[in-house]
C-alpha cells in the first residue's frame, strides 16, 4: 500500500539541488520545532550573507498527526548533515542520502524540576512529563526529549518502507543506533541517525522504539558496525580535570574584561556547560567587550543560539561581542 504525501508544502526550486542522485542510504532528524509548517517555512527564509538560499532541508518532514510532507523529490537532495569531513567526502555523502525529518521539540530542559522546549524557561515552552521520553542520564547534553507521536513512528515506518523499495535501499542500520561512528560510516548504505555521523548532535532522540518500529514496519535489521578509532577519540568527553583546568583558564580571560561583559560572558559559559558544550576562550583586551573563542566539546550551534537569546550584540563562530564598543 502506498504511503500518502503531501506535496502542498513542496520548496521552490532553488531552495535544494534538482539533479536526481542514485540513492542507498536514509538518515533521520528532528526538527527542534514544534510543526512540519514551521520548518518548512523557516528553511525558505534561511539565506546567505549574500541573499542566496542556503539549500538546507530534508526530502521529507512528518508532522505531529503523522502526516508526511514531501519538501523535495527525495530522488534530488539538500544539504542535512553539516559535516566538516573534506569536500569529496562530505558531498558525494550528502547527495546520496534522503534525508527525513520528524516534528519534534527535541532534547529539553530541566529546570526546578520542570521541562521546557528550546532552553527557555517559560510558560508557554513547558512540556508535560507525559510528553517526554526519560533517557535516565543525559545523551548528547539532554536527559528529557520531546517523545514521537505513535502516528509519526507509524509514519516513518511506513516511509522508509517505501524508499528502501524504490531506491533498492539496503535494509539495515548499524547495531547500536545511539553511538557516534563518524566517518567510519563514510561508505555505509542503509539507514543512520543525524547523530551517529555528529558527535554534537542529538537527533533522533535515543528512543528504542524508533528502531524498533523501523524493524517491524519497514524490514530493517541491526548490523554491526565498529567506530573508527578518530571518532572514538573525537566522541570521547572532557575529564573533569580537564573541564577544571579550562574553566581556570578562561576565568583569567574573563577577568581581563569588562565587568558587565565577563559577567554576561561567564553565564553563557555556565548555560553552555549544562549542555556538555565547552568553550576556550581567547585573550581579551584589557576592559573589552569582545572574546574570541574555540569549540572544544559540543555543538558550535548551541553558542549562537543561547548568545543570542541572552542578548549578545553579536555571535558568530568565532567571537563573542557583548555590546559594540
């Protein structure tokens, strides 16, 4: 039986690459929003510097009810993964990938034993208990996600049915979907997890029922698949001496600010921390407003999602400027 696809919501043509790819992999997401619309329309006003669309988006999203929206023909593709592996690794990978994203408000917050959506603390972001999926301990900086609907699990089972067949996709996914492999599945065909091939992302969420629903409505089968010792190595978390002895050293560069801006500063280094993101900071002049910075763990998205929302007058991904001086 055929899946139904809406195709109301289809991208502009030069929102993706029209130019049809052979095909042996799917790779999931979450969109960390709460509507398929939503997402939709957010990738139309993502633009360059320069005015130009950005091409990112998946082939499909599947919203809270379980309806499919079709943005692009899944025979076409779009940038998804964001990787940082050389070009002719990292393009012939994303080409042959149709990508799939599931309507979710992703990992959540946990403050005064309440959740919230987004990493904000407000009312109206807070998530019931009921709707969230408890992991036990934190994966990828996040204990609490945002849980599928039964409708969009039935959804995706169904979809990926349907691809595997018509793009002769093998039916498999490595054996433990929550590890981060890297490059290690660079040549791997079948169907990944955003995260396994991103160590600072979360998505989807570590949810046993996903696979095990992929396995019973779309025929999939675990298969082993080993880490490469790089990705070991770039997977594996600070130490907390490791964590002590940097956020000595940026306590010292913070010093050398502005009051106000090594304050403001400070509460982002701390917010990030929650989420097992670290920062190294650079050496700031004397009374500056302004702090250049490297990731050393986590997802460099993160620091210009919370500067922002904390009120950095400007946050890129190599600097942090508290207010113009």
């Amino acid at each position: 039986m055929a899946v139904h696809v809406d195709r109301s919501l289809r991208l502009p043509d030069d929102e993706y690459f029209a130019e049809p790819q052979a095909k042996n992999g799917i790779a999931l997401h979450h969109t960390v929003c709460d509507k398929a619309r939503t997402t939709l329309m957010l990738w139309r006003r993502d633009r360059t510097a320069g005015g130009k669309p950005k091409r990112v988006a998946t082939a499909f999203v599947i919203d809270r009810d379980g309806t499919i929206f079709q943005a692009f023909d899944p025979a076409c593709w779009a940038f998804q993964f964001g990787l940082s592996w050389a070009r002719s690794d990292r393009i012939p990978f994303e080409r042959r990938f149709i990508g799939i994203e599931i309507a979710s408000e992703g990992g959540l917050l946990e403050h005064d034993g309440r959740l919230y959506a987004y990493d904000r603390v407000a009312p109206h972001f807070e998530k019931s208990p009921d709707e969230a999926l408890d992991c036990g301990t934190p994966y990828r900086g996040f204990r609490w996600f945002d849980r599928y609907e039964p409708a969009q699990l039935t959804a995706l089972g169904g979809l990926v049915d349907e691809l595997c067949a018509r793009f002769s996709i093998p039916r498999v996914y490595p054996a433990q979907p929550f590890l981060y492999y890297g490059d290690a599945l660079r040549s791997f065909n079948g169907v990944i997890g955003h995260a396994m091939v991103r160590s600072d992302k979360s998505d989807p969420a570590p949810d046993p029922d996903l696979w095990r629903t992929l396995e019973r409505l779309a025929g999939l089968v675990p298969t082993p698949i080993s880490p490469s010792p790089l990705a070991t190595a770039i997977a594996t978390p600070l130490t907390d001496v490791e964590v002590e002895a940097l956020f000595t050293r940026n306590m010292r560069r913070l010093d050398r600010m502005s009051v106000a801006a090594g304050s403001l500063v400070k509460t982002l280094l701390m917010e990030l921390e929650r989420r097992d993101v670290y920062l190294k900071l650079a050496t700031p002049a004397p009374g500056g407003r302004s702090v250049g910075y490297d990731v050393v763990q986590g997802d460099r998205d993160e620091v210009i999602h919370l500067g922002r929302a904390l009120g950095f007058m400007r946050v890129t991904e190599q600097e942090l400027e508290v207010w113009r001086a």
